[in-house]
C-alpha cells in the first residue's frame, strides 16, 4: 500500500532544511547507488560525509519518529539515516527497484520494507520531477506539498521524471517494519484508525477496548523483533 503522510514537517522547519541545503556540499547521486541504478539516475546528493549532513539528516530523522501516523503506517523497526537528493536541469531518475538490503551504521544490514520521500519543495516551484510508482493497481504519480512524505513499499519499481523547471529538493530513506507482510501491515494500519476514529467519537469505551487488545495481539503474532 502507499500512504501520504501529511505534515511531518512544519513550513519553519521546511525553510531551515531547505535554507540549509542552499548551501549544503552536493555530489553526483551516483555515489550511493549500485550498477543497474547509476545507468539510469541523474540527480545531486548531499555529500554524506559532511558536517551538515549529520545535522539535517538527524532532524529529518527525529520528525518521522515523533509523527504518530508514520508510526502507525510503517511500524518501523529501523529507519535508514535519510539522504537528500536535488534535481533540475532536466534531470531524472529512470525506473529502478531499491535494493532488498543496505547497511545501517548502528545495526548492520538492514531489510528495505518500505521507502519513504519527504518532499522539501513546494510543487509550484518546479515543473515535472514527479515521483512515479508501479504497483499492483497500477501507476501512481506523486507531487506533495513541502513537508509531505510519501510511503510505499520498495519491493515497486519507481521513478523521478525530469524536472523541467525550478529545482526539486526532497530527502529519502528506508524502513524495515516490524511486520514485514504489506497486507498484515495494512490491516494493523486501518484497524488503528478505526480504533482512534472510535475514540473520538465515543471516548474510551469497551469497543475501542475490544479492538485494542485484538490490535496489540495481531501485532504480537505478527511482528518480527
């Protein structure tokens, strides 16, 4: 399933990110990606190595935790130090998969579950560049609104096409989820907002109860931690 997450940013710290990868140190996208991708990827990345980049990414890292919807949407078990990317100039990302696995730098190899795309730009500054996913119902394109992420699985094939006007800045990551099924993951998901929607608007009665514990039992059978 694909998710938008509305909000994970707020506009002050959209324009302090953004601000901050104005002057940020850019390197060719290549460098993080392996053969199949470097054919088909033409974009800028924040260089990783730099003192900035261990700021910006520790930000960006810190508003997908504390967000209860990404929460409840990807159960991460472990999130991915997010990267930046830049494109303009025409350039694009042709249809590539993740890869299955990556390292993390605190607890080894990772598995890709799902990918996420925070977007920084605001889609009237620039004119293509839209995030275009395959899956099972099709194909999708997404252009959010600056402080935005999209969440989908990595197992789809995916593209950025060209960006034809402006720049287009957004940073990205992965997440292996505690429940490593789509389908599981998605009932858990539409069960939690079935449990909060009852909570609003019956307070915390013994259906929301009910539902809970079937909750946290599912998530128990089912997690992988």
């Amino acid at each position: 399933m694909m998710y938008r997450i509305p909000g994970v940013l707020s506009e002050q710290e959209v324009r302090f990110l953004v601000d901050e990868l104005n002057h940020a140190e850019w390197v060719d996208g290549r460098a993080t990606v392996g053969a199949q991708g470097a054919q088909v990827k033409n974009n800028q990345q924040v260089d990783t190595r730099s003192e900035r980049y261990a700021q910006l990414q520790a930000k960006v890292l810190d508003a997908v935790n504390r967000h209860s919807l990404f929460f409840a949407a990807a159960l991460p078990k472990t999130i991915s130090s997010p990267l930046f990317n830049r494109y303009q100039q025409h350039e694009t990302y042709g249809f590539h998969v993740d890869g299955a696995v990556r390292q993390h730098p605190h607890s080894g190899w990772m598995r890709t579950d799902l990918s996420a795309t925070l977007f920084l730009s605001s889609p009237e500054s620039y004119d293509g560049g839209e995030l275009t996913i395959n899956d099972t119902y099709g194909q999708h394109s997404v252009k959010l609104p600056a402080g935005d992420l999209v969440l989908y699985p990595s197992s789809s094939l995916h593209c950025v096409t060209p960006v034809t006007r402006g720049v287009r800045v957004a940073s990205f990551m992965w997440i292996q989820s505690m429940i490593r099924d789509d389908k599981r993951r998605a009932m858990l998901f539409e069960l939690d907002g079935t449990i909060q929607s009852l909570k609003n608007q019956h307070g915390e009665s013994a259906e929301a109860l009910s539902l809970l514990n079937l909750y946290h039992n599912l998530l128990r059978e089912w997690s992988e931690i």
